[in-house]
C-alpha cells in the first residue's frame, strides 16, 4: 500500500513535465501564422494574353488595409505592383508594367493577392515575388512566356 503511493507521488511530477514539454512543442504550430501560397509549378502564358500570378494566404486573413507587394528582384526598379494605404503605390513602379498590373481588390479581405498581369511580353519571363513585409511571408511564382 505504501510502495504504491510512494510510486504515484513519484509517477505525477513526470507526468506534469510530459504534459509541460508537449504543450511546449506545440507552441510554434499553435502561434497560428498565415501562410503565402503560390502554384508549385510555373505558370505558362502566351505573348499578348492576360494572366493571373496565383497568391493567397492560407489560412484566409483580410490583407486589405496592409502593405502587399509584387516584385521581379533581377530588375530596377524591381516593383511590379505595390499596395499601400488601400490603393496601388506607383512611385517606385517599374515604366515596364504601367497599366498593366492589377490587383483583384475584392479578393484582398479573403487573403488573395494574385496578380493580373495584362498584354504578356516575353520581357515579363522571371520569377515574381508575392511579399507581406509586416508578416515577412513570401511566395513565388516563375512566369515563362511562349509564343
Ligand atoms: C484569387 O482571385 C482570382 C481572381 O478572381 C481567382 O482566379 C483565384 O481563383 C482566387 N484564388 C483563390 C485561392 O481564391
């Protein structure tokens, strides 16, 4: 009877601390971080088309009131599309994308950021950016442009 209790009284910290470092390994997961997500495979357009560049956070979160950007790093400047303050920003636009890239504004408040990219050139090939930098959350999508 003694030998019993001595064992519980033993066996209960144990279990407290299993329970603590579980919770513990739960904690990054359960912080509960949207995610960007773009296609796993590139998307294919051809010359002269429009297009959609696809990019959404999972789970759904309204980005609308945050800054979103679009960018191509191997160009300068390398803004595609910048939204700030509920409206595009066109100050550091890159002249190769003047009226020719556009947000879906109503699809903001269910986290979708894709892009519409109008009147495809070859020079619009290369790997786009989909950024969040208050949440430093990224997705890419590479662009191959064909005939
Ligand atoms: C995002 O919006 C575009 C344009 O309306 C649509 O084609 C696409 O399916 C939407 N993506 C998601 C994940 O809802």
């Amino acid at each position: 009877m003694f030998h019993q209790m001595a064992g519980l009284s033993i066996q209960s910290p144990f279990t407290t601390t299993s329970v603590l470092v579980f919770h513990l390994l739960l904690i990054p997961f359960s912080k509960g971080q949207s995610q960007l997500i773009g296609p796993s495979q590139p998307i294919v357009a051809k010359i002269g088309s429009d297009i959609i560049l696809p990019c959404h956070l999972e789970p759904a979160q309204d980005v609308a009131a945050k800054t979103l950007d679009w960018t191509r790093s191997d160009l300068d400047p390398r803004f595609v599309y910048v939204w700030r303050a509920r409206q595009e920003l066109l100050d550091e636009k890159n002249p190769s994308y003047l009226g020719r890239t556009s947000l879906f504004t109503d699809e903001l408040k269910h986290g979708n950021i894709s892009l519409k990219l109008s009147r495809v050139k070859p020079a619009d090939q290369g790997r786009y950016k989909c950024f969040i930098p208050k949440e430093k959350e990224e997705s890419f999508v590479e662009l191959v442009v064909g005939k």
